[in-house]
C-alpha cells in the first residue's frame, strides 16, 4: 500500500467535508501540522470541529482557520494567545469545550484504543463536569471519592507533524513536538502526518518508533519548515 502523497492537498483528496471533527496535533507552534492545516483552510470546506490542545496564535495554526470562520467548535485546553479565537468565543461566534490538558490526552488515547469512556477527578465539582455523569468510587486508600465521565474522542480526521516516517507510515517524533502528536493521530478514522523527512523502509530502529505505521494511512513530505517562535523574550543589556 503506498502511503506517500505528493502535496497536502494530494494528501486530503476525498476525505475533505463540512462538519468533521478534527483532531489536530502540536501544542502551541510546537509539532503542529501547518501543511495539512493550510490545505484545510484552501479547501474551503466550513463548520468544524477540531480538538486539539490550542487554537494556535493569530495567523498561525487553526488560528488561519479561526480568521476564515470555517471553524465551528474548538475541543481545547488553552487559548489564552489567540485574540481572534477570544473575540469570536466571547461574541458568541463560537462553541467552545474547555477540556483540562490531560484529559483532553486521556480522550485522545481513549478513542484509539476504542474506549468510549472513562472516569476522572480532575474537574469534579467545577464547570468542567456540568452535565456530565458522576459517580463515587473507592481510592486507593478505600475513600469514597466523586469521579466525573468523560467521553472518549472519535474523530473523523486525524492530522499530526512529525520529524521523520519510513515508507510504511512508521513515525518518530522529535522531542516535545511529541506532545498530543501522538494520541490525536490514534483517534482519528483517518491519519495524516506530515513529516521532515521521509527514509526508506526498514531504515529506522525499530525502538525509536513512537507511532506505528498501522495508525497512518497517509504521508506527506512538509519540509522546509520555518522554525516559529511564539515569544521572543530577551534580557535588558545591563549598563557598562
């Protein structure tokens, strides 16, 4: 089965439509899918949904899609640097889900294994468990504690970045651009990577794999990126 693509756009023929749910790689500019992204966002296709741990920033990431209204709901953890994805959340324009970081991870990883739910504390008694079930278990001390369900995620598409993939789809992450890469692109019916480099089949340690090619059905060479930086902070020069 040949998995390789020659453009973002190749990559995405036929899978493309109104009202998916996307689950998206990266954290912040960090491992996040900016061909795959720019090649929704050219399609013009509308009313998404993605979860993902952030919007991005302004112009950069789903931020591009948030400028273009095609996204209809976001699934996140953190959204604090997108000021367009604050006024649109804040006008009413669109839906959010606040989810907290680690579960939103543990949903990912919940859908690739097929499991439709499970159990937490984290949020219990705050606004992030409104309208969820609850129930009390035993803790490891045999105390009674509350737990909230949370839903696994099923997502339609999975789009992810990643440093290098052989010919099967077999790919390695690059240090934190490790972060959601990995349970976004198991959760999805499809998976898309696109990576820095692609080698031969066979190439890489087995040992060194972080996401087997059987969760791949699609690559596509993204390289040359621009390395972003979200702030540049710098320290005053101190005074001779």
């Amino acid at each position: 089965m040949n998995k390789l693509y020659p453009s973002a756009d190749a990559a995405l023929d036929g899978l493309l439509k109104d009202g998916l749910l996307i689950a998206a790689g990266g954290f912040g500019l960090c491992g996040i899918p900016e061909r795959l992204l720019d090649a929704v966002r050219d399609s013009g296709v509308k009313d998404l949904t993605f979860a993902s741990n952030n919007a991005g920033i302004d112009n950069e990431g789903i931020g591009k899609l948030l400028r273009t209204r095609q996204v209809k709901k976001m699934i996140s953890s953190y959204v604090g640097e997108n000021k367009e994805f604050e006024r649109q959340f804040l006008s009413g324009e669109l839906e959010v889900e606040f989810c907290p970081q680690g579960t939103l991870a543990e949903r990912m990883r919940a859908g690739g294994a097929g499991i439709p739910g499970f159990y937490t504390k984290t949020g219990v008694g705050t606004q992030v468990a409104e309208g969820k079930e609850t129930k009390v278990f035993a803790d490891s001390n045999g105390v009674d504690q509350e737990y909230v369900l949370e839903r696994g995620i099923f997502a339609d598409l999975s789009l992810v970045k990643a440093w290098k993939a052989d010919e099967s789809g077999n790919v390695v992450f690059r240090k934190t651009a490790r972060n959601f890469n990995v349970p976004a692109a198991t959760c999805g019916k499809v998976c898309i990577v696109e990576v820095e480099e692609i080698v031969p089949t066979g190439a890489l340690e087995p040992d060194h794999i972080h996401l087997p090619g059987v969760y791949v059905q699609r690559l596509v060479l993204g390289a040359p990126y621009d390395k972003k930086i979200e702030f540049t902070t710098t320290r005053e020069r101190e005074t001779a």
